[in-house]
C-alpha cells in the first residue's frame, strides 16, 4: 500500500505519522511538501496534526491556501482517501472539503489526555474494521477542536450518516457540538478527526484502537482492530 503525508510549516505530529503508516504497511510514506503541486500516485493522503503556520489568522487557515492543499483538493475529488487528524482537520475544514469549523475548546485550555470515542458509522471508508456503536480509546492534544456547524449542515451531517465518530462516556475534551468528533465528506473519501489514531496503533503505545481506521482505508485485514 503506497501513502503519502503532507508536510508543512508548523506541524509537529508528521514524525508520528510517518511512523504509524510505516509500521502499519511496512513502507514508509511519501512525503510532500507545502510547495508542491502535484500528489503521487497514492493510496491515502494524510495531512497530520501540529500547529501549521503557527496556528496564526485561525487554526488551518494559512496551510489551507498552501498550493499542495489544492493538489490534495484535486485528489479528493478524483476520490483518492484523503485524512485530516487534529490540524489536519482544521485544515481541511478551512480548504473547503469539509463542512463546519474548528473553534476554540470551550474552556479556553490546550487539551492533551485519553479520551473515548463511539463508531457512529462503521460502514464508511474509514471504520469497516470496526463494528458499530463500538467504543475505542484514543488521545486528544488540541486548543481548538470544537467543531461546530450551522443546523442545517448539522441535520444533514446526521441523516447522511457523516458523522463517523462521537466523543463517548462524558469524555468531549472540547464543547464539541453534538459531542463530534469526526466526520466525512458527502463522497465518503475525505475523513477529518481532532483525535490522534496515529498514537494508539502497536502494543507499545498501549493499545491498538486506532489501527482499523487505517487497515480500514487501506484495505487490509483489520486483525489488530479493537
């Protein structure tokens, strides 16, 4: 399986990343840089967390216009797997491909603990290794992960079933509406998430939970999925 991880000024969590998909494939990822205008020939894109651009004007709203998010804009809409995790997420929400926004955690503190998430559609892209209502671990290390949409996109975020996890068992780190944690595009091939699966994929991190979202896409055996 052949992926790729953006790279660009500010992020702190591409290492982590890379480190995870090469464990996970046994190939390390390609890397691309901010500059670039063209995306390999992948099986998955992923734009990793950190603070992009030092997190200035709003979080993601800098890297957003970075002519590397319009080749991975490009891609998505030819319908190669696209996944935004925490600045990740923000970024891809401001560049369009994803509904809503990211504000300021509701009690104005940088967050950084476990937290409990909900499978809410086990039937995406994203989640097949999962089953459904399924609740995994995963760690949270944010400032601004409370998502909020308008009604209207919230109502058709629900009926369309985009929302692909939920914070669980009282753990929102953030005021996130709805308790949202995740969520797809309306093609399903774009996921963004403000928790970490990346740190939670081998014993040693304490825990596999959140190796399926990445067997899941790829198409591999989810034989480590929680």
């Amino acid at each position: 399986m052949k992926t790729a991880v953006v790279l660009l000024p500010g992020l702190n969590r591409d290492r982590d990343m890379i480190a995870a998909l090469t464990t996970i494939t046994g190939k390390a990822p390609q890397t691309v840089w901010q500059t670039e205008t063209t995306l390999p020939d992948v099986d998955l894109v992923v734009v990793p967390g950190g603070f992009s651009f030092g997190d200035y004007l709003r979080c993601g709203a800098i890297a957003a216009r970075s002519p590397v998010m319009r080749a991975v804009a490009a891609a998505a809409e030819k319908g190669v797997p696209v996944l935004g995790v925490c600045n990740g997420f923000q970024i891809l929400c401001e560049a369009g491909l994803l509904p809503g926004a990211l504000m300021r955690n509701a009690a104005l503190r940088f967050v950084c603990r476990e937290v409990k998430l909900e499978v809410v559609n086990a039937e995406t892209r994203f989640t097949g290794a999962y089953r459904q209502g399924q609740v995994i671990r995963c760690p949270v290390a944010h400032h601004d992960g409370n998502y909020f949409a308008d009604a209207a996109t919230l109502k058709r975020l629900q009926d369309e079933g985009r929302i692909v996890f939920r914070y669980a068992e009282g753990t929102n780190p953030n005021g996130a509406i709805a308790d949202i944690a995740g969520i797809v595009n309306e093609a399903g091939n774009v996921l963004g998430m403000m928790p970490h699966p990346e740190n939670l994929v081998e014993a040693e991190h304490g825990g596999t939970d959140g190796r399926g979202i990445f067997e899941s896409v790829l198409g591999m055996s989810p034989s480590l999925a929680a």
